[in-house]
C-alpha cells in the first residue's frame, strides 16, 4: 500500500477553478473521505489522483514517486463509480475478470483470484449471472470486486452507494468500512453526505468551492470545526447560527443578538473580544436545554414547529424573530405557539468571526 500526498494542486477548466491550491496528504492503508456539497472539487480531486486529469498546477506523488505525468493504467488504482459501469453483455465473473484479462495475466491465476475477490465480497454464487439479474447492492459489490482483483495500492471510490436505498446504504457503509480494515488499502472516497464520511472515515477533507475548508478527524469537525461552513456542514440537525456581538456590562461579559442577551464565562468572553466583537454564535441542537418552566439564565421564546424523528424530537423555537432548533427527547410534548425557555450549554458554544467566518473559540 502507499500514501498520497497532493501538493499546491489546482485544476483550472477556462476561467474556474475547479480546484484552487490544494496540499494534503493520505497515509499507507488510511481512509479519507472528500466531503463536499456539488461543485466544490472533490471529484475532480479524485479524477487527478486516478490520472484521468491532470493538474493545471501542482504535484500528486504516491509514497516519493512523482506521479502527476503518469497514465491511469502505470498507476495501479482500483476506481468504483457511481454507476458502477458493470458491463450489461458479460457475467459477473468476466465482469470481475476484465482488468486482469487486459494485463495478460494467466488464466488460472484470473480463476483464483476472480474465486478469492467473489467470496471476500460475498458475491461467489453469482458469477454466472449478468448485471441485469442483480440488485442494486450486488451490482455495487460486483464494480468493488472489479477494482479489487487487480490489488491496487489506492482505492478510489467516486459516490459508490448513492444509487442504494437507504437501508443498503447503511449496511454497505459497515461493510465497505469492514473490507478497509482487512485489506488496509489506502482508500480515497467522494460523497457530499456527511453521515457516510463520518461513519466510515478516518480522517476527513471538507471542500468548499475548490479550497479546503478542514482537514482532520471525524470527531474534531464535529467538535472543533475551522469555520462557519465546517460548523453548518458536519452535523444533524445543523448547528444555529445568530449574528451579534460581545458586550460587557457591569464586569460580565454578554452575547447579545438585539434579539436576547446571553451571559458567557469571562475566560470565553475575554477570548473571544481580543480577537473580534462582531461575532457568529453557533450552538448545536443538542447543546439547547428545553424547558416549559423559567430557568436561571435562560431565554425565552415561543414553538415555531415540531418535527418527530423517533428517537428525537426537533423543535424550532422563534426569539424574536431569531429562529434555533433544538433537538428534545420524545417524551417533550409542545404545540406552536407554546411559551418555552432555552439555556445554551456555555461550554459547547461556538464563536466564529463575522467578517471572515473562521473559528474564533
């Protein structure tokens, strides 16, 4: 297996840049999620690596082999698409097969490891058949085999499982995670669904219109994001945001909204001051305490909506006309328009700086 390591790589189509000076590196048998919403770079990022383009700017290297000139095939990558681009006139195992028919390599050799691959990925009892006899997840193990029997050193995967249900998906991601792990292939893998990066990933690059917003671990965007789009991005239901500033009054330090006043730990508000007083707050659902009853510190307001979810409930509560939502156990029963108070967990507020977005505490 080898690592990958990007740097100052930009990809340029006319006048967009598609992807805009991007450096990051990808350890031996690590894997890496490129999280994004549509358009913000991260397959083409993917098509870079797998030689498909090539840079505008910059250097792609696979341990310490400059790679950035090389064709796809000089490469040894396995790739799995979105489509799965399965061939509809060939059985699952000439499907399977296919990469190693066109490297020459010998037949009984093709047999053994078509044989291996198919029954790691529980798929060796359909061999016989065509694409068109199988189910979506099949079909999606069948492109993974593809990729698998030629034993590449990077697995790049470009959305494998948005064509699944959503039940499938779920037990794909556990799967997909389980092989990783037993075979410790470098993986790379695009999606711009947040709950696939963060459950199967390692380590996780958010992109945003071509520039890397954060690069880190699943837990510390989630905790610790770099600024107001990692914050809005990782997380469900997303964090609230309110515009305002840092006021001090009578020695205590207070976020205020010009909707309601929050008091906040002097240690945060003299962080937080020494750097800006125009401030984005952002809190998490589930950093919001609900209650029918005034509590010290809290605020009030009054239920917009409820939103069921089963395990949980989401209520959106309207401050004068400042809106948050907060996630409640389901044993909270509230209607719109019911009087509520809200505390905010001071330790888990966010501060963003609100003329340039990034984190602040």
């Amino acid at each position: 297996m080898v690592s990958v390591k990007l740097i100052n790589v930009s990809k340029f189509f006319g006048k967009v840049k598609a992807v805009d000076n991007l450096s990051l590196e990808i350890k031996d048998s690590e894997f890496v999620a490129f999280l994004g919403p549509s358009g913000c770079g991260k397959t083409t990022t993917l098509l870079m690596i797998a030689g498909i383009y090539k840079p505008s700017l910059g250097k792609i290297y696979f341990d310490e082999n400059d790679v950035t000139d090389l064709q796809p095939k000089d490469r040894n990558i396995g790739m799995v698409f979105q489509s799965y681009a399965l061939y509809p006139h060939m059985k699952v195992y000439d499907n399977i097969a296919f990469p190693l028919k066109l490297k020459k390599t010998p037949k009984n050799e093709i047999d053994a490891k078509v044989r291996n691959v198919a029954k790691l990925l529980r798929i060796d009892t359909l061999l016989d058949r065509k694409p068109a006899q199988l189910s979506g997840g099949q079909q999606q193990r069948v492109a993974l085999a593809r990729a698998l029997v030629k034993e590449p050193d990077v697995l790049l995967l470009d959305e494998p499982l948005s064509n699944l249900d959503a039940k499938l998906r779920i037990y794909m991601r556990a799967e997909l995670k389980r092989l990783q792990k037993e075979l410790k292939i470098t993986t790379i893998y695009v999606t711009h669904d947040q709950v696939e990066a963060m459950s199967m990933a390692d380590r996780i690059a958010v992109m945003n219109q071509g520039r890397l917003q954060q690069y880190d671990e699943p837990e510390k965007l989630y905790n610790t994001p770099a600024n107001i789009f990692v914050a809005g991005f990782i997380g469900n239901p997303p964090m609230n945001f309110v515009e305002g500033s840092i006021v001090e009054e009578g020695g205590e330090y207070m976020f205020d909204s010009g909707s309601f006043k929050l008091y906040i730990p002097r240690e945060i508000g003299e962080a937080v001051v020494a750097k800006s007083y125009d401030v984005v707050l952002g809190i998490r659902p589930e950093d919001i305490e609900i209650s029918t009853e005034e509590k010290r510190e809290s605020v009030s307001g009054y239920v917009y909506v409820v939103e069921p979810l089963g395990r949980d409930v989401v209520v959106d509560v309207s401050i004068d006309g400042v809106n948050l939502k907060v996630l409640a156990p389901p044993t909270v029963k509230l209607e719109p328009g019911q009087i509520v108070w809200l505390v905010f967990n001071e330790k888990r507020m966010h501060f963003f700086d609100r003329r340039t977005g990034e984190a602040i505490i």
